[in-house]
C-alpha cells in the first residue's frame, strides 16, 4: 500500500472519529470566514455569548439528569407518572405556562425529562407551553401591551401545550411515533412504556463507586451532547440574525395584508427574540399599523420554534416527531393569532 493510500485511510478514520455536528459547525464557520470575514468573529462572539447566558440552564438540568440517574430516582418518577398521562398533559401545560424558560433553555430540562422515562405527550405538553410565558413576562407584557395581551399570551400558552399533548397521545394511542426518541435518549418506545430496571434508590449515591461512575458518564455524555448541537444552533442564529434582522419584519407585514397572520406565523419560526427584545418588537409593529393577531402570531411561533430550539429538539427527536412538534407549533401560533384578533378586534 502506498504512502498516499496509507494517508488517505488514516485521514477517514480521523474523520470518522469527529462527530458530525462538530464537523458541519467547522465547515459553516469557515465559510463565513472566506465568505464574509467581517461576521466570522461576530459570529464566534455571538456564540459564545449564548452559550454562556444558557449554561446555568444547561448546568441545572443535566445535575438533574444524572442525580436522577445515579440515585436510581428516574425509575421511580417515570413509575409514579403510570397510568396518570391525562393529569400529567394537565399539570405539564399549566406548569409550563408558569416556568421561567426560554425556547432554548427548556431543551435540558426536557432531555432529563426524556432520559428518566416520563411519556412523550406529557413532555410535549410542558415543551410547547414553557417557552412563551413565565412570570416576568406577564409583568413585562402587561405593562407594554396591556393586561389583555398578557392574559390571552397565558392562555395561548396553556392551550398550546393541552392541545399538543393530547393530540400526540392520541397519535400515539394509535399507533404513531413508534420509538418516537432517538437512540440514547430516554426509554424509547411509546413515550416511556418500556421501563428501564430499576435499582434501589440510594439518595446519597456519592458512597457507591458504581453510582459515582454513572453520575459521572451522565454528566460528560449530556454535556457534550448539549454542547454540540446548541454550538451549531447558535452560530445559525447568529447568521439569522446578521442577514435577517428582525426589524425587517415590520416591512413585509403590511397592514392592508389580507395573509398578514399566517405570514406572521411563518416568519416567526425561524425568528427566536427573547422576551425583552421580542415585547418591544411586537408593540412597535403593532403601532405602525400591524394586525395585532399578525404580532401575536409572530410572537407565539417565535418562542416556540426558534431556531436554535428546532435544531435542538431534531438532535433529540426523529423525524417524524419532530415534524409534528413543527406542525403543532406552526398549527397554534396561526390559531392563536386568528383568535386574538378576533377578539381584540
């Protein structure tokens, strides 16, 4: 064999060894560096950034995720939520409408939720309803845009969250999103009904070499799992941002559009704003004439959809359940909207 064969094969192992994502994130940050060298270290800024203000979050449910898992504790929550899925959807949507997380800071949660075994529709539920208000936000919306548009986005949120959760467990009921979770991920099967063994429970796992070795792998796998795809997610958004800026929005709804609301609902996918940017964004468009339905749409497919999020939650779903939580999204946010103009018209 040749030196130059020799070099070739070494090289494909080399790169069979680097994770995909890892890879697709070097070649789109190189790109812009030959493409558009002034954005690279804005990019690389913005991305760090990111990552920094969701460490916490990250940090927070990981800890979770791999106590649970070393203490043996996930098989009892995923045990104790048996035969309860109807008031699980419940309490997941209204909790979710009231907790403090943002389309991305929500993902960790929702990988330790997945990885100790709770149903898929449950987790759906909390999923869809978490990112679009929390209690600041009520106060912040309520003081920009009126105790109205607070009450209704509450109301979206919950209603958002029942609506998706039901409706995956009744998909599910009937045979869809079979192992809906990718390899890795949680149980697998229908929404946590293969249940792992489970281990006695040892609060106090620190004593016990194999239990410390399990706290440890689960911390380093879901780090760097993490890591890798909100890296990518966040340098995307970073470039989203740069040649899409969200002030742009306010130029292609028109306020004559007769399609101004799902117009909306579309440009919000992609369009993440945290709630102390996205607010102000909203009510500006609203006072230039913008349908409020169209605002609100905006706002509700934004927190929901993101970008950074749908990366995020494709790194944890196949393909099918993560079309469906598009679908849901998109579904709600275009309701939700039709429905708040109806009424505050």
């Amino acid at each position: 064999m040749t030196h130059l064969a020799i070099t070739i094969l070494s090289m494909g192992r080399w790169v069979s060894d680097i994770d995909r994502v890892w890879i697709a994130t070097g070649f789109i940050f190189l790109s812009v560096v030959a493409a558009a060298p002034h954005q690279a270290p804005i990019s690389a800024q913005f991305t760090l950034d990111a990552l920094v203000d969701i460490a916490p979050f990250l940090f927070s449910a990981i800890a979770i995720a791999a106590y649970a898992k070393a203490t043996g504790a996930d098989g009892l929550m995923a045990r104790a939520f048996q035969g309860r899925l109807s008031i699980m959807i419940l309490l997941a949507a209204v909790f979710g409408g009231l907790s403090p997380f943002c389309s991305c800071g929500v993902i960790p949660l929702i990988a330790a939720l997945l990885s100790m075994g709770i149903p898929v529709p449950a987790v759906m539920a909390f999923w869809l309803a978490s990112p679009l208000m929390d209690p600041s936000k009520f106060v912040l919306a309520t003081g920009m845009l009126g105790l109205d548009f607070a009450v209704a986005l509450t109301l979206a949120a919950v209603g958002l969250g029942l609506i998706g959760g039901f409706a995956t467990r009744l998909v599910m009921a009937h045979g869809g999103f079979a192992n809906p979770l990718r390899e890795g991920i949680g149980n697998g099967g229908c929404g946590g009904n293969v249940m792992r063994t489970e281990k006695p429970v040892n609060w106090s796992f620190w004593v016990e070499a194999e239990r410390r070795q399990a706290f440890s792998k689960e911390m380093i796998s879901t780090s760097l799992f993490l890591l890798k795809w909100l890296t990518l997610a966040f340098l995307l958004e970073s470039l989203l941002i740069a040649y899409m800026p969200a002030e742009s929005v306010a130029e292609v709804l028109g306020p004559d559009s007769t399609w101004a609301i799902p117009i909306a609902t579309l440009i919000g996918v992609p369009a993440y704003l945290n709630p102390f940017a996205a607010l102000p964004l909203i009510k500006s468009l609203i006072d230039m004439g913008v349908l409020p339905g169209a605002g609100f749409a905006f706002l509700v497919a934004g927190a929901v959809t993101s970008l950074p999020a749908a990366i995020a939650v494709f790194a944890l779903v196949k393909r099918p359940m993560f079309l469906w939580y598009i679908g849901l999204a998109l579904t709600g946010a275009l309701l939700s909207g039709l429905l708040y103009q109806v009424f505050s018209g």
